[in-house]
C-alpha cells in the first residue's frame, strides 16, 4: 500500500484553500499531486491536523512545487500527534504556476490527518 491523499479546492474570493485528506501506508509514508491543478501565490497559511487515528508524535509533512522545492520551508517537519498546529504566512513560500504534492513521511502504519493550505 502506498497511502492516500484526496484532493479538495474551494475558492474564497481571491483565496483558494487546498485541503488533503491523508492515509499513511504500511510504512507511514503517503504522496500525492493534487492532479493537474496549477496554482499560483503565496501561502497564507497552513493547518495539520491529526485525525482520531492520529500519526506517530513527529510525522513531517512537506508540500514540494514543480521544482521539488518545499514550499513550507522545512517548517512542517516534527508535526504533533495530538493537536491541530499551525504554520504562518511569516514562515512560508510561495508557488508560481507549479502543481503541489504533499507528501506525509514518518506517520506510522495506517494513520489518518488532514492538511489544510491557504494560499492567495
């Protein structure tokens, strides 16, 4: 298995908000492009949360563009088991005509969480 991410988009004004949905495989591992949508500026802010069947205390999450640059500038390293956590626009990068793929390391077999990317 190697894990699931489901992909949603909704448009607030001149904000879009980006939200996946993740299941870790038997190796705590999942990675997904969010399909051919490209996307352009810069990122408000982003959201981990944990799902009752919560990843293992210090999962990652990276979300890299087409040039395999992280756009969370490392900040999603080290995420907490037990509580939705926050990461702001201060520590954040932009995307420029690029598509994302998110990708969860270190979860834990089978485990559950959301991430949620503003961007505008």
């Amino acid at each position: 298995m190697a894990g699931t991410a489901t992909y949603t988009e909704r448009s607030y004004g001149s904000v879009k908000l980006l939200k996946c949905a993740w299941t870790s495989s038997a190796g705590g591992v999942v990675s997904g492009t969010a399909s051919s949508v490209v996307y352009d500026g810069k990122l408000l802010a982003v959201a981990t949360d944990p799902s009752a069947t919560a990843p293992t205390d210090d999962y990652d999450v990276t979300v890299l563009d087409d040039n395999s640059m992280d756009v969370l500038l490392g900040a999603g390293a080290n995420r907490d088991t037990a509580d939705t956590e926050y990461l702001l626009e201060a520590n954040l990068g932009a995307v420029a005509q690029s598509t994302l793929t998110v990708t969860i390391a270190n979860a834990g077999s089978v485990k559950l969480g959301t991430v949620y990317i503003w961007i505008r």
